[in-house]
C-alpha cells in the first residue's frame, strides 16, 4: 500500500497544480473499451496507467481492494488464487475495474447482483483542488453514488474495495430453447428465483429462435462435455450456442456442459460476441473454421478494439446496450428488428438498484426492479443523418418504455434530451461542490455531433482544402480505412502501441 500512496500523493499533486492554473484534464488509463473517440494530450492528462494492482484482500469479509486499472482476466487470476471470484465479471477481460465503475457494466450474475458499481464498497478519488477522500454509502455518499457510471467526470478513481463471493472450478450451463422474445423473458423470470442458478443470459437469432443459457458453479465436470472457448480450435460462444441449440431441436432432450470457470467469465472474448462476424464481411473474406484459426489472433476484444479506433469504422458502427423493463423486452426486440433487422441480440437481465442507491448512468426513468439489457451491435446506415436518427430513434424509444441506455458508447441526446433523464442540478451541484469543474462533464463526454439532425439548424458547409478531401477521402474509401486499423493493430500485437493519446 505504501508504493500505491505514493503514486496517489504524486497525481494529486498534479491534480492540484490543474486546478491552481484553471487547466481542463482529462484522465488517461492506457486502454478502453469504449466506442467514443477519446484522444488526450500528453501535458494536459492524469496518467493512471500504472495503478493496476490488486492490493490486499480481507478473506473473512471477502473483500479485496484493487487500483483502478486492473483488467477483469488479470483480477479474476487474482482472486481465484485466493479462492474467490468478484461477483460481476464484465465478458471482455481488458474491461478495468475502475472502467466498469465509472461506466455501465454488467453481465450474466447482474440478475442478481445489478450492476458492476454495486459491488464496489467504496472508492478513493482525487478530487479536482488535490484532496484525496474516501467515499461510500457512509462517507460522502452523493460523491459515491453519482460517480458510479458518471465517466470519470467527478474526480480520479485511484482505488476501489470490491465484494466477492467463494469461487469454483466450473460453471454448468442448462441451454434452453426460446421461440419469443418474451418466451426468454419468461424462462428468467423462472429461474433468476432459483438459489442454486450463479449465471443468466441469453442469445435471440431471431424473431422466433433463440436460447437462454443458466449457469451454476460447480466443483464436478459432466463426463465427455467440457467445452471451451479461448483456444484457436474452439469454436465461438454464439455459434456453439446455437449448434447447441439446433441439437436440442432435433433431440427434444435437456442439454448440459461443464465449462472452466475463466473461459466462462470470458466465454465471448474471442469474436467479441459476433461482432468479429462483420470483421469477416467488411474485408469480404471466408468465414469458416480454417480462417478463423488463421485470423485467431486478429479475434480478440483488445485488438479488435484497437481495430476499431484506428480504422475510424466506429463512428459509423451500432455498439449500444439498452436496459429496458421485462414487460416491454418483446416489443422493443420487435422494433429493433423491423427498423434493422440486426441480430442477433444479446440478453442480459439486470437488477436495478434501489432509486436513493442509483449510479449516474441509471438516470431517472427506471421504475421497474428489473430490466433485461438487449446488446445491439452492428454497422450502421452509411449516410450520416440516417445513421444519427436511427441512434437517436432508439434513444428515443428506450425512454418511452421507461429503459436506459449504457453510456460506455455514444449518446445522440440533445443536452436537454439528456437532461431530462438525468439529475442535472445535483451533479452540477457536485461537481462545484468536490472542484471537478475542470474534468470535461458527462455530457461532453458522451455527447456526438449531430450535424443538424437535431439541436439546431446544420452549419453550412465550407470548403475542404485539398489535404482535408484526401484525408476523408482516404477515411471513406473502402477498404483504406479498415485496412488501416488492421495494420496498427497488427503492430500493436507485436510492439504495445498507444492509440488514446495524441501523437
């Protein structure tokens, strides 16, 4: 604890002479799994890269204090070593801890336990004047509250005290045939009341096809049926899925497996759920076993997300998560499908907190205990206006059926639209009271330019200089941009590269 102390006394210091000088920040982590752009200057940044420890566990109340750039593989290696597990592990393995607090994190034990940021103790923060405070549900607890899925806007996170429940050698997955979005829906409902089920998630195909998955840790193995996902010969989670899926069509009969607890936690790393799937087709090559053997090492979350960056393809890709009410799951699933057509979708059922314990990002208009998170992920429509109002219609439409969205990715929302969501006087008030003013706010974090789809009139255009027309006409032009960001993640696997901070 004394080398962590030490580096958090010399950020402070920093954070302080920020604000002594008025100087507007931004935290820089080394990595992120979020969508929107997010490149920093290297003198006006508190560099938090090196707190990514864990630090010191307390085996009797099974907790652990962990600094804030620690990756879920590298925690979930640190616990299972002490015999436990952190009661939400986020599917990704390069999603931080302080990631999944500051943002909108949650995953198949969320039906149980809600999000991420409620199984975090409390938090230390290095406010914007250089005072360092502890803040929980006991001690500064609007300061707690609020910056759980506020982004990183109210301070700097530098450590974090995390709940963890007794771990095991596997996890047994019940597949479960659906037809229905809201047959799904019924089946979680069923089995989210049953003690002995630790996982919930499910996979819709389509309309009317689709599979939930009910996992249980276990000590035992199911002879001849140990599957798994993270070697270059194993196949994708989704795809095995709906094998396994299309097996219990044909047979009628219960299908269970045993899979190791890691490649559980992570079972959708490789392929990053299907989004890998779209990799396949922008680039116009075979999919099948033999190239996905190949490519295997192009197919994980943290160089497809590097990828991503680097080839610009973000800004026109749909990478959102929408919480919304069970009851409306069917209709919202059926809306998505008339206007995209995209799947499949990902289901997740979430325990809302209750309303006086609500991180930032949960906003003001859930009334329901629980929600089901519906992942949507796929390329956009290729004009820019189109591709901002179907962004904007779903954000609409999630706030019709009493939702929320996850605000790790962009946010289309006029500032108004957002505010009427999300308590605006009280974190303003915050963010005066604990001197966060020069970190960007929520808003202009998450917060795109909607090129007067919406929020006023569109600026009129003015003339590209020739190097502006060969720069967009690079970034437009398939393949160049793709191709581009595949090269630098190629680089990246042999020499780490850096694509967050400006050159």
């Amino acid at each position: 604890m004394e080398e962590h102390k030490t580096t958090v006394a010399k950020l402070a210091s920093q954070v302080a002479l920020f604000n002594d000088t008025k100087t507007p920040f931004r935290i820089y982590h080394g990595s992120t799994l979020s969508t929107r752009q997010s490149s920093r200057q290297r003198n006006k940044i508190i560099d938090v890269s090196l707190l990514n420890h864990v630090l010191r566990f307390n085996k009797l109340e099974k907790t652990v204090f962990v600094e804030p750039n620690v990756p879920m593989d590298r925690l979930v290696e640190a616990t299972l070593a002490q015999g436990f597990l952190p009661k939400v592990v986020m599917e990704l393995p390069n999603i931080t801890v302080g990631g999944g607090f500051a943002g909108t994190s949650g995953e198949s034990s969320s039906y149980k336990f809600g999000l991420f940021d409620r199984t975090i103790r409390g938090t230390e923060l290095i406010l914007g004047n250089g005072d360092v405070v502890w803040a929980s549900a006991d001690k500064h607890r609007d300061l707690f509250f609020t910056a759980a899925g506020s982004c990183g806007s109210l301070g700097v996170i530098t450590l974090l005290e995390m709940e963890l429940i007794d771990a095991k050698s596997y996890v047994e997955l019940q597949y479960i045939p659906v037809d229905s979005t809201q047959d799904a829906v019924r089946q979680l409902r069923k089995y989210q009341k049953e003690p002995d089920v630790d996982y919930m998630d499910g996979i819709m195909y389509s309309i009317t096809s689709g599979i939930i998955m009910i996992g249980r840790l276990t000590h035992d193995t199911i002879p001849g049926k140990v599957q798994r996902f993270d070697r270059p010969q194993d196949p994708w989670c989704y795809m095995h899925a709906e094998e396994v899926l299309k097996k219990i069509q044909t047979s009628k009969t219960d299908y269970r497996e045993t899979i190791p607890v890691q490649t559980y936690l992570f079972r959708y790393d490789r392929g990053v759920f299907w989004s890998g799937l779209r990799a396949f087709k922008y680039f116009v090559t075979p999919f099948n076993r033999i190239t996905r053997y190949l490519l295997n090492p192009f197919m994980y979350s943290r160089t497809m997300v590097h990828a991503l960056h680097r080839s610009g393809i973000a800004s026109r890709t749909i990478i959102q998560d929408y919480g919304v009410p069970y009851d409306a799951a069917e209709e919202f699933v059926r809306w998505t499908d008339e206007r995209t057509g995209i799947w499949p979708v990902w289901l997740c059922p979430v325990k809302s907190a209750p309303r006086d314990e609500r991180s930032f990002s949960q906003g003001n208009n859930i009334k329901d205990e629980m929600l089901l998170d519906v992942g949507i992920w796929d390329m956009g429509p290729p004009d820019p206006h189109a591709f901002i109002q179907l962004n904007r219609d779903f954000e609409a439409k999630v706030t019709e059926l009493g939702g929320m969205k996850c605000l790790y990715a962009h946010a289309y929302y006029t500032e108004q639209e957002f505010w009427d969501i999300y308590n605006e006087k009280k974190y303003v008030g915050l963010r005066k009271e604990y001197h966060a003013e020069n970190l960007p706010s929520v808003y202009d974090k998450v917060k795109v330019d909607l090129q007067g789809v919406a929020g006023g009139e569109k600026s009129e255009r003015r003339v590209e200089s020739w190097s502006e027309w060969v720069y967009n006409g690079f970034w437009s032009t398939w393949p160049l941009g793709g191709l581009y960001g595949v090269a630098s993640a190629a680089k990246g696997l042999l020499v780490p590269s850096d694509f967050l901070l400006k050159k």
